[in-house]
C-alpha cells in the first residue's frame, strides 16, 4: 500500500485510542455528524488527509485516485464523523463522474448525502445525484425547493442554471436562483 496512508494511519489509530479513553470517561470528543468543519484532533487530521487526497487526486488517473479514496473509505475508523464519511463518498462519486459512470457516481453522491443531509455541499451534491442518472428535471425542483429552504447555498445555486440548460421549457433560471447569491461568483 501506500506508505503515506500507512504513517496517517498509524497516527489515526493512536488518536482514536486517545478518543475511547475520552469516550470512556463520558467526555466525547467526536463531533456531531453535520455542520462546519471538525473541530476534533481525530476529525482535524482526517480533514486534512482528505484535502490532500482530493488536490492530489485532480492530476491523477481517475481510476487510481478512486481506488485511493475506496482505501481511505475502508480505513476510516469507527468514530469518524458524519461529515468526515460525506467528504470520502462525495470524493468516491466525483471520481466516478471523471470515469463518466453516471450511475455509480450517483450512488455515491446519495450515500455521501445521507451522512451529512444539512451540509450545504451534500445538499448540492444530491442534486448533482439526480442529474447525472437523468432525472434533470428531479434535479432543478430538488435545488429550487432547497434554495428556497436555505437561499445562501452558492454551490447548488450554481448547479440551477446548468440544469435548465437541459430543460428547454425554463426560460429564466436565474429567477428561482435566490436573490442574494445571484451575483456571486459561484453563480454569476
């Protein structure tokens, strides 16, 4: 394997043995599954592994870098959080997106949801789910009845005009793009 997921992992063993003796003691130490980034040693490192991963990832073979992101989904360690899970499958179904496999790709950005269904980039990324198996017009009403549920989501409203690209029956999608973030850069 890997000798750098090898060293991490180690590192990750330790600290999770440091998490049970904090767990034992009815002090918790693992943060809750959704919401901004982990604030734990154990969810820290993990963030970062997962960053270096995904960077490294954009100048690899997409099989290669899947296979990676399979790995560290295999390796993460029970008390891994929510968030922690969402970032891996998300990873696992942009990789397959690369691979043009719409199916497994969307598999995997629904599983990625499911770990972390308040996360703005889930959220997106649920949309995304129900574009690549198809179901544009699913994925437009998913992201307009979101948007209208939390209007700061810059990352799904980018995705609302590429889906009425492919719905000729919308005219105006910029419209049920929520006021406030029409201009960002992420839309605009």
């Amino acid at each position: 394997g890997n000798p750098e997921i090898a060293a991490q992992l180690a590192t990750l063993t330790a600290m999770v043995a440091d998490i049970r003796v904090g767990a034992t003691s009815g002090v918790s130490n693992v943060a809750p599954s959704d919401g901004p980034p982990s604030s734990d040693p154990l969810g820290k490192l993990l963030d970062a592994q997962i960053d270096r991963l995904r960077d490294r990832a954009h100048g690899m073979d997409p099989a290669e870098a899947l296979q990676e992101f399979l790995d560290l989904l295999g390796q993460l360690p029970p008390e891994a959080s929510g968030t922690i899970r969402f970032r891996v499958k998300a990873n696992i179904g942009h990789r397959y997106l690369a691979l043009d496999d719409g199916e497994n790709a969307s598999r995997w950005l629904r599983e990625a949801f499911d770990e972390a269904p308040f996360d703005q980039r889930a959220v997106a990324n649920h949309a995304l789910a129900y574009f690549v198996r198809g179901e544009v017009r699913s994925a437009y009403d998913y992201a307009v009845e979101e948007l209208r549920r939390d209007p700061t989501n810059r990352i799904l409203g980018s995705h609302l005009p590429q889906f009425a690209v492919r719905l000729p029956e919308i005219e105006r999608p910029m419209e049920d793009v929520p006021e406030g973030i029409r201009g960002c850069e992420e839309v605009a």
